[in-house]
DNA sequence: AGGTGTTGACTGACCAGTCAATCTATTTGG
DNA sequence: CCAAATAGATTGACTGGTCAGTCAACACCT
C-alpha cells in the first residue's frame, strides 16, 4: 500500500555530500549506534524550516535545535542551500518512483490517481513539516529553489500527464482536456489542499485526510455537477450512482 | 465583462500607506502630471521581485530599476515589506471585490466560476510578473506574507466557498464534497496553471489563457472522465473542439 | 518661510561560511 | 597487547560582506 512508503525513515538514504562514508556505515551496523548526526541536522532543519521559514532562520538555529555544533552542519553540507536540496529531493525521488511504479501496474485511472494522492496526502499526514516546507520553500518558490529543482518537479507532472494521457487513450477521459492541463488541475487540487491544511484553513486529522484522498479523485475525475460520473472510489466503481 | 476589470491601471488604487496625499491628487489633475513615484516604486518594485524574488533583491534595486533615489522608498513605504503588501492587497481586494460582485448576480454556477477564473487568468495574461509575485512571495508564503494575508487571502476561499454552497442547495453541485473543499479545489486548479505558465512548464498566450478558462471550468465542474457532464461554456463557445 | 519631494552616504546589525584546535575511534607496527 | 600514527568527527570563535533602514542636506513649489 502507498501509505506504506509515505514513512520512509531509518533508512539513511545514503549519501549526498559526495564524500566517502563507509566507516560510518560499518559502525552502524553495531547496535544502537552512534546518532547519526546527518540525519539528526536534517530532522532539526525540517522543523526549523517548517516554524521559521527557510529565509528567516540561521544555519545557527539549525544547529541548536539539532543539538550540535555549527560547525558541523558544514561538515555534513556544503551550505544552507543544500540542506535544503537534501530535504527535498529524498521526498521528492520517492514520490516520482511511487508514480511511476503506479503507472506501471495495471490498474483503473481513478485507481492510480488516488495512489498518487494518497502518497501525497499520506506523506503529510506523516511528516506536516516535511510537507510544508517542500511546498513553501520548493514547489512554489521561482527564483530560488523552485528554480534549481524544476527538472525534478516537472518529471512529476510528466508523470501524472502519461496517466492521464493513457486513460484518454482508453477513451475513459475527455480528450479535450489536454492531459498536461489535466495533470496540472490533478497536481493542482492536491497541494491546494495541503496548504489549506498548511495554513489551518482546512481542518485536519486522520478522517479528514482520508475523506481528501476520495474528494480528490471524485472531483477531478467525476466532477462536481449533479449528473456527472459518481464513482465509487477504490474498489469496482462502475455503476452509475 | 471580468476581462475588463482585470486591467485597473492609470487609475492609481489610491492610498495604502495612509498618509494623506490630497496634494498628490490635485496635481494630477492637470495634464500629463508629475511621474507620480510612488507609482514608478511599486511598478519597479514588481519587475523586481518578479525577476529576483522578494528576498534576494535588495531596496537599492528597486530603486534603480523605478530610476529614484534609494531614500524616496522609505519615504512613500515604511519598509521593504510593506512594498509587497501594497502590492497584494491592492490586487487582491479588486479580487474580493469582482468575486462578491459575481456572487450577488443571478448567473448560474459554472458562469460565476467563469467569471472568477476568467478575472485571475486575464490578471495574469495582463501583468504576469505581478501574478507571479502575489502567488509565489505571499499567497503560498507560510512563515512571511502568507502568514501576514493569511486572512484576506481567507476571504477569497469563503466566497467562492459560498458560491458552491448554493449550488449544492440548488442541487446542482453534488452535496456529498463539502463546498470548503471544492472552493479549495477549484482555485488550487487555476493558481496551479499560474504556476505551470510562471515556471515555464506550460505553453503561454492569448489563446491559452482562453483555453485555460474553458478548461477549469470544465475540468471542476464536468470532471475529466467521459460520460460526465459536458457543459457548454459563457459566450456561444458550444462547439467541442 | 515652510512644506513636501528627493537625494545618497552612512551605520548598525546580522549571518553564512571559514578554520584552527580538540576530541574520538580505528589502524598500524613493534 | 599497547603506543603511536592517522583519519574522521566535532567544536565554536571569528571574519568579511551584505543590506535594511536612517538622516541631514538639498531642490522645488506655493
């Protein structure tokens, strides 16, 4: 199940400094093991990033609320920025394989869609602060990170685009939506969604992250008209009302 | 016609700062009038935060971009930031306005949709750098402007909140997706094309722009799968393709 | 003579990133 | 089995540059 891999933790996602670090490795293989002050720095920036803002906070703070020394922030990154960069692209690498291994299965549109928004909706449900401050600081920032990562952030809506795509296709999809339009909308409904969450302007909880998920799909597919196509959600949703 | 409002230039949105400039508008009454820098400020002041980002552009560029000393920012603004508010909420108040307006009207849902789509959009079509600025420096800015607008931009949610209320009472917008989330979704759409155009992920032009309204409304409303409903439409746009 | 508009040099605070020193663990060689 | 050597981890004071905001002076109008 999606909501499985939405929780990817202690698992170190390898490297990113680029620089050698099998003796680390080997010593974590003991028992409880050294803390792992990587990930102790980027579980601090999250949070630090998440209450104050990426612009607003010092690498200092960082630090503090990891427990460490400045210095050692630079020691495991190359600046500010990447720690930032780190952050985003281990989530945002685990989304675009979820989507592609959704796309790969045989599976109805409407089916594959809610995977992909159950992912999303799970991930925050999961880790808010991750979440948020992918949103804030990444997805939506041009001239900054938005910039660097746009290769990345498109491949998601690429992705999106080849299922939408397919469904046309089948014939189970308007074709005269463009299906980059369609991804986009899709995309579109689901991170509105979090910043209502985001901002408190939605209320949240575990019900109402799952009530989302169908509200999602149900909207984007079936439409918000009387009349339109009301399909179950996730099991046989055929009949027509 | 919304497309019209979109345009409000020339007539200088009045004060923000709260100073009293009675002087200012009386000069303008004669001809040509002074350059009237406050407004040369804030026009630069979009061209920059448009090209740079609100934070990685400093006070002196945007002075030299408005061709005014640095001092003169400071003496129409009371800060850096209060620069990007001006900007916002003039923008986002004609906003409020248009959509209470379309509300109050007797039009059926997918044209007070319309309407609203087609307000935004031709914002955009019609000064996208400013649209640019509002989405990526406040709308979606958690720990900074968001967080400062947080209620305004609120406001915005509501009313088109409302106006799928009383299609649901109506009966002709399903009761069973809660009108909060269907407003949220309906504009997340629309500034998630924004952002496709912003980052360059989506093709631009006139005929887009067009395309686009169609598209939201139809994509909300209609939803994506086949056999949902088709609906024409504002002006005599019946034709499928 | 007084007020508003305009100028740009200056300052005070702030902070990312550096670095030399210290500490800890692992390896080597005797 | 231990001491010296090596390498990485960790520390935090310090620096260099940046920039928002101030202010005193000047320009122009009435």
């Amino acid at each position: 199940m999606s909501a499985a891999r939405a929780s990817g933790d202690g698992t170190t996602p390898s490297s990113q400094t680029g620089s050698g670090e099998a003796g680390a490795a080997a010593r974590r293989g003991g028992a409880k093991a050294a803390p792992d002050k990587r990930r102790l720095i980027l579980d601090a920036a999250v949070r630090v990033f998440a209450r104050q803002g990426f612009h607003a906070c010092r690498v200092a703070d960082i630090a503090d609320e990891a427990g460490v020394a400045y210095g050692l922030v630079y020691h495991y990154f190359g600046s500010k920025d990447e720690v930032l960069d780190t952050l985003f692209l281990e989530r945002w690498q685990v989304m675009l394989e979820l989507i592609r291994e959704v796309d790969a299965e045989p599976l109805p549109v409407r089916e594959k869609l809610r995977a992909i928004a159950s992912f999303i909706i799970d991930s925050y449900s999961h880790d808010p602060d991750l979440m948020k401050v992918i949103i804030v600081e990444v997805t939506r920032a041009a001239n900054s990170f938005g910039d660097t990562h746009i290769g990345t952030i498109r491949d998601a809506y690429e992705l999106i685009g080849k299922i939408v795509q397919q469904a046309q296709d089948e014939g189970v999809f308007k074709a005269e939506i463009e299906a980059r339009f369609a991804a986009m909308a899709f995309y579109g409904v689901i991170e509105q969604l979090l910043t209502g969450w985001i901002f408190d302007l939605l209320p949240q909880g575990e019900e109402e992250f799952e009530r989302a998920k169908s509200v999602v799909v149900e909207t984007v597919c079936g439409g918000l008209e009387v009349g339109a196509v009301s399909g179950g959600t996730t099991a046989g949703n055929r009949l027509p009302r």
